[in-house]
C-alpha cells in the first residue's frame, strides 16, 4: 500500500513550475487511530494538524482532507463507536494535544469541529470514548463519555450530548 498526498502544481513532464521549489515533505505523524468501521485513518502531526485517509482503496491511501486542529502538537486520537440511530455511520474524532485542549469532530459533516474541552492544565496525553445507555422512564437514551487523561496526572470523565 502506499500513501497518496494531493498532487503539486506542475508542468505536463511534472517538474516544478518555474519559480516554484520542490516541495519539502515532512510527515511528522505522532499519533494514528483507525476509524471503528475501518474505512479512514486519522493521523496527528507535530504541527496540530489532522490527516484524514481513506482506506477503502486496494493499493493506493488517499487523504480525504486536513484539519487545522490544534496550536502545538497532538499527542492523541480516539473514534467514538457509531452514534447513528437511522442505520447510517456516524463517528466523532477526539484530539488531544499540547496546547492542554481537547477537540471533538464530527466524521458525518466533513469533520467539522463540534467540541472543545479545556480539561487539563499541561499536556492531554489520552482520550478515549465510551458509549452509554442510560434507562429514563422506559426509554433508553444513548450517551458518550470522553476520558482524558493529561501530564498533569488528572483523569477527567465528560459526558458529550450526541443530539
């Protein structure tokens, strides 16, 4: 398998166009995560971005898009499992990093961010989902919890409305 990047601006024989360097690639990936129904990766930079792949292809890993997700480096990533309730996919993406902050996207709406949590004072070092299913006079309420857990050694537990 190899990893496809968006193609660079080039002449027809695909050197550069003149005036323009050759590209400096640096994939400074500190975390992946793996997307519950196995069609995307997310992959954390150095830098605080998001690379989303997809995984779908034989050969080739395409990325879907990146997210300006952060100011420092992020350090982890968690999918929640499906939160759909009509039978489509609908996965959220927790982003800890560096700058002590926690990111919440959403996989159905192009990864839009949707959440943002200040729960720690120094680094967010994990993140992880939990579904729950909580009985409120004979209905059943499907919830998430996110865990983090940071360099300042606190566990924080929150819950997130999936509505």
């Amino acid at each position: 398998m190899h990893f496809k990047e968006p193609p660079v601006d080039t002449k027809e024989d695909g050197s550069p166009l003149e005036n323009q360097e050759e590209p400096i690639v640096v994939e400074a990936i500190r975390c992946i995560k793996v997307s519950p129904n196995g069609k995307t990766l997310a992959a954390g930079d150095q830098e605080g971005n998001i690379r989303i792949y997809d995984l779908t292809a034989s050969e080739d890993i395409n990325r879907i898009t990146t997210i300006e997700a952060h100011d420092k480096e992020i350090i982890c990533l968690a999918y929640s499992t499906n939160l759909a309730t009509d039978g489509s996919e609908r996965y959220w993406l927790a982003s800890g990093s560096r700058d002590k902050l926690i990111t919440i996207f959403d996989s159905s709406h192009q990864y839009e961010a949707i959440g943002l949590l200040a729960s720690h004072l120094q680094t967010v070092t994990s993140v992880a989902f939990r579904e729950v299913h909580i009985k409120c006079e004979e209905k059943v309420r499907k919830t998430v919890q996110l865990f983090t857990s940071g360099a300042d050694r606190q566990l924080t537990a929150n819950e997130v409305d999936n509505e």
